[in-house]
C-alpha cells in the first residue's frame, strides 16, 4: 500500500510503500510515468544517462585531438618551414591533425596547427564538445645564441681531398704487403726444401 506520512521531516510529507506486514517495500511507478513539478522523472533519467554518455565519448574525444596536436612540429631547426601530419587515438575516438612551424628568425618561432576527431562532436546537455581544435604558438629564444657548427664547400672540398689521398695510400699500403706476403712465402719454401734436401744427405750418409 502507499503511505503518507503524517509527521513533516524537513519541509516535506515522507512517502513509502509497505506489504500486508506493514515492512517497508520498494516504491513502484507502473502503467504510469511519475512527474515532480511537471517533468517526468524516468525521461529526466533517461537523459542524463545520455548525457554522461556522450560527455565520456567528448572526453575521450578531446583527449585524441590533444594527442593529435601533441604529434604536430612545435619549432622548425634544419628548415625555415617544417610541416607535420599527426594521429591521436583514446579509448575508441580516432583524431588527425595538420600543422606547421616556421622560422622567423634567429630569436622567433612560429607554430600553428589545428586536429580534427572522427565522429562528430558530442553534446552533453549543457554544451557541446565539438570535434575540432586549432593552436597556434611562439618560441621565444632570450639569452645568447649557440651558432651551430657548419662545414664550409671550402672545408669539404679540402677533407674530400685528404680522404681521397689517405685512400692511395693506403692501397699502396695494401700492395706493398701483398708483394711481402708473397716473398715471404717463396722463401719459406724455399728453405723448406733446403731442409729436405739436408735431411736426405744425412740418410744417404
């Protein structure tokens, strides 16, 4: 049966429901949908499981178009323009991104970049999680400036001639002990066979 208390806790009439015993039992809307203050209760439940759904799948979105960014080139060094393609994935939300970073100058770099997440944006109820994001950055470099060590055509052309003489020297090397080797072989045997030869006198006698 359905019960309406007669005491008033906290602003409010408790109600329940209770067996033939008169125990306490769960309370059941059924054939009927129950309102409190004109909403429907189960469609209020309905929509937030709904919600909490597709802001986890945002999430998770937005957690794969940060990867995505995160793959992108933040500074240029060998170039005055590097460009990247990156790729983000979180718990089933797939994400790519497109980006570029340039070299102003000496002291300044420029970053930009922008993701993108297959599947649409999600909307939670009070908003919405899109499915792009763009970034741009700047890198300042304070203090002094390490130049880094390049090799001048000037320096090449003359290590490229060093290496080149090393080279036949090297094989000149390499005859010289080919042409030893041999001799040493010839005289190995050639004493081999004045051995012999002493040996057989020595038999003979």
């Amino acid at each position: 049966s359905f019960v309406i208390g007669n005491d008033v806790l906290n602003g409010a009439h408790p109600i329940w429901a209770e067996d033939e015993n008169g125990t306490k039992i769960p309370l059941n809307i059924y054939g009927s949908d129950l309102h409190i203050n004109g909403k429907s209760v189960q469609g209020q439940i309905d929509s937030n499981k709904s919600n909490i759904k597709n802001l986890g799948e945002g999430v998770a979105g937005s957690t794969a178009l940060t990867a995505a960014l995160s793959a992108l080139p933040q500074t240029s060094k060998e170039s005055k323009l590097s460009c990247g393609v990156g790729t983000g994935a979180y718990s089933s939300r797939y994400a790519v991104g497109f980006g570029c970073a340039s070299k102003v100058n000496k002291r300044v770099d420029i970053n930009a970049g922008g993701s993108y997440v297959f599947g649409g944006s999600k909307s939670y109820g009070g908003g919405t999680l899109d499915s792009g994001v763009v970034k741009a950055g700047f890198v300042f470099k304070l203090g002094e400036l390490n130049k880094p060590t390049q090799i001048s055509m000037k320096d090449k052309k003359v290590m490229a001639t060093k290496i080149g003489t090393l080279t036949d020297k090297n094989e000149k090397l390499q005859n010289k002990v080919s042409t030893l080797m041999a001799r040493l072989e010839r005289l190995e045997k050639i004493a081999s066979r004045d051995i012999k030869s002493k040996d057989l006198a020595l038999i003979k006698n």
